[in-house]
C-alpha cells in the first residue's frame, strides 16, 4: 500500500481499522526514534491518543512526497552555494543515513 492508500485508510472512520493502522504506524516511527530499543517510547506513540495523529500528519507528507519541489531538496542548491555552511549529521541518526551529508555536500562543491 503506497502512501496515499495508507492516508485515506488513516483518515477512514468507517469500514475501515484506522486505529490499528495509526498504532501500526506509530510503533514503526517509535521504533525508528531511539538508539538503543525503548518499548516506553514505542508503547507512547502507539497511544490512541496520540497515534492517529502522528500516522496522518506523516502519512499526508509522504502522499504529497513531502512537498518537495520536483527536482527536490538538493535541487536549487546553487542559490546558497556562496553561503558559507557546516552540515551537522547525528552519529546515531537512526532515520537519515549517514551518507546523506555527503549527497547534501555535492552539488554545493565547485558552485559560487
């Protein structure tokens, strides 16, 4: 199921399990968020009460590809290359790969 379906299944109140959907979710982004494995932080963002919230917000996102631009992040870079910059990636980023810096870096070198 791509983003999109997994939304209007998020959205859905009736015919449809939304709840176990956003909890489904949520234990995934809860599991993602931590270094070490911590079911405290993973029984917190599957909470009803927090769970269905988390799930659309994320899930709207990912449907509109994160409102990026079409030729994404990176791709009017040169605007800034002029701008002096550090890139600061967290050594125990468990949702960004460590190589994204270096992809980031890129197309700044040789531009300004």
């Amino acid at each position: 199921m791509n983003a999109r379906g997994y939304g209007r299944r998020l959205a859905s109140c009736l015919g449809f399990p939304h709840l176990p959907a956003a909890r489904a979710w949520s234990q995934y982004e809860g599991s993602c968020s931590t270094l070490l494995p911590s079911p405290e932080t993973v029984a917190s963002f599957a909470q009803d009460r927090s769970a269905p919230g988390l799930a659309r917000i994320e899930a709207h996102y990912f449907a509109h590809d994160l409102f990026l631009p079409e030729e994404g992040l990176l791709g009017r870079i040169g605007r800034i290359a002029n701008i002096p910059a550090e890139i600061v990636q967290g050594r125990y980023d468990m949702a960004c790969p460590p190589e994204t810096p270096s992809n980031s870096r890129r197309p700044r070198q040789g531009r300004g």
